[in-house]
C-alpha cells in the first residue's frame, strides 16, 4: 500500500494524517512534513495513525525528529495507533515520550 502523510493546520495544532507503510523509502516525505509543520510553530502536534498498518524503525527515527525539531513545549498526540506501528513504538520506549490515545476529540 502506497504512503502518505498529510498535513492540516487548525488553529496552533499541527495535524498529520499517515496512512500506509511507512519504511525506509518513504521516512523522507513523512520528515518534510513534519518540518512544514514545524515551522508553522505548532502548540501541538497530532499523529492520526489509525490508518498506518507498518511502521519501521525508519519512521520511529523521524518521531524522534519530531520530538526534537518541535521543541519540548510541544506536545505529541499519538492517535489510534495499533498492531505492529504501537508495537514498534512500546519496544523503542518512544510511547513515553508521546501521548497515545485511542481517538481524538
């Protein structure tokens, strides 16, 4: 299945929107999309993930990114991560660093 990661600004949150396989081939646009919304200078930054199915440890390393370039005033909301994209992220220990929830308001 193709990727994607599309972005969506509303009010000061950031929202991106990944669907597919997100690996090695594909970290790099899911990168520039984090850096565009960095620099809309986000309060939040939310992560719809309920449509992501696989999630390598490419795509962790841009969450990590994320992490870094949106600063630590910046909260990360990870939604409706599950199966192999919330288990990638539990073994990393990255899920400690993120809020995970199940839906968004």
């Amino acid at each position: 299945m193709a990727f994607s990661a599309n972005l969506e600004m509303t009010g000061s949150e950031a929202r991106i929107t990944l669907e597919g396989e997100l690996d090695a081939a594909v970290a790099d646009q899911f990168r520039q999309t984090v850096e565009r919304a960095a620099q809309e200078k986000p309060q939040k930054l939310v992560l719809f993930m309920d449509k992501l199915q696989f999630m390598a440890s490419a795509g962790l390393r841009v969450l990590v990114f994320a992490k870094q370039r949106m600063g630590r005033d910046v909260a990360i909301y990870v939604i409706g991560a599950t199966g192999p994209v919330l288990n990638t992220m539990q073994m990393s220990g990255f899920h400690q660093a993120v809020y995970l929830q199940e839906s968004y308001p």
